[in-house]
C-alpha cells in the first residue's frame, strides 16, 4: 500500500491562524460604508482534511448586532507555490479567490474580479495576536483601507 501525501511546511504555516479570535475593527469611511466605524469581529478557524487547509468563519458585529458573516478556506497550491483563499459572504457575490504569499510574518493574499482589485493581509508576530488589513482599488495601483483589525486569541 502506497503512503498517502502529507501536508509540508507551507500547509503548516497556516496553522498559526487557529483558533478562536476576537477584535476590534476600524471601518473608514468608504463608499461601502459612508459613516464607516467601530466593529467587533469574531473569528473561528480550524484546521480541516488531515492539516491540508484552514476553514475560516467570521463574523462582524456591529452596534451588538451580526451585520456580516463569510466562510473562507485557505489552502496552498503546490503547483504555483501559492497560498490561496476561496471566500463566500453575505454579500451574496460569487466566491472571491485570493492568491498570494508570505512575506516575512505576513500572508499578503490578492482577488482581482468584476468589482475590481482587493487585498487582505494577516500579519502574524506570533504568540496570540494577529492584525489584518482589507484594502481596495479599482486600478490595482491606488489602495483604500476597507477594514483594519486587530484579534487576539481567545483559545
């Protein structure tokens, strides 16, 4: 009987973003969000398929109430050497797909798509805290901040 593959050492580098995770969100003013704001967000990541990707569930709230919610699944793509992000939310848009790298501490994921260019960044110092960024541009030259956070760890 053949060994079955085994995730590496990039699958692995996912696994930093486990957990449960709770933050507070900048929201600027933005033509998604005029007034834009304060949120809280509520992060629950695990490691699924035997360590080959991360299934992420978020949600923001807002004024104490879930005004938004998404489902992503991170994964990394051997063939390119890419990590990569399918992304559903309550937008009600088709899935998003994110590809992109580590940086250093930071995974800097990029979706170009009919509504333009977005770019997420989880940038992970270690231990129990990670920032993340959400920014957008119709040119892919020009970036607006959408969302900033920062979560910390709650188990």
């Amino acid at each position: 009987m053949n060994e079955m593959p085994k995730p590496n050492a990039a699958h692995a580098r996912l696994h930093a973003l486990a957990g449960r995770w709770i933050g507070q969100e900048t929201i600027p003013p933005c033509p998604w969000d005029p007034q834009g704001g304060a949120a809280v967000g509520h992060c629950d990541n695990r490691i699924a398929l035997d360590g080959w990707v991360l299934v992420h569930d978020y949600e923001q709230e807002r004024d104490g109430r879930i005004c938004f919610r998404g489902h992503g699944v991170f994964s990394f793509d051997a063939a390119t050497g890419e990590y990569v992000l399918h992304w559903w939310d309550t937008l009600g848009v088709a899935p998003n797909v994110f590809r992109g790298a580590f940086v250093d501490h930071r995974l800097v994921l990029n979706c170009h798509d009919s509504q333009g260019h977005s770019r997420t960044t989880w940038e992970l110092p270690g231990g129990d805290t990670y920032r993340f960024q959400m920014e957008m541009s119709q040119d892919g030259v020009q970036w607006q901040t959408m969302m900033s956070g920062e979560y910390q760890r709650q188990f």
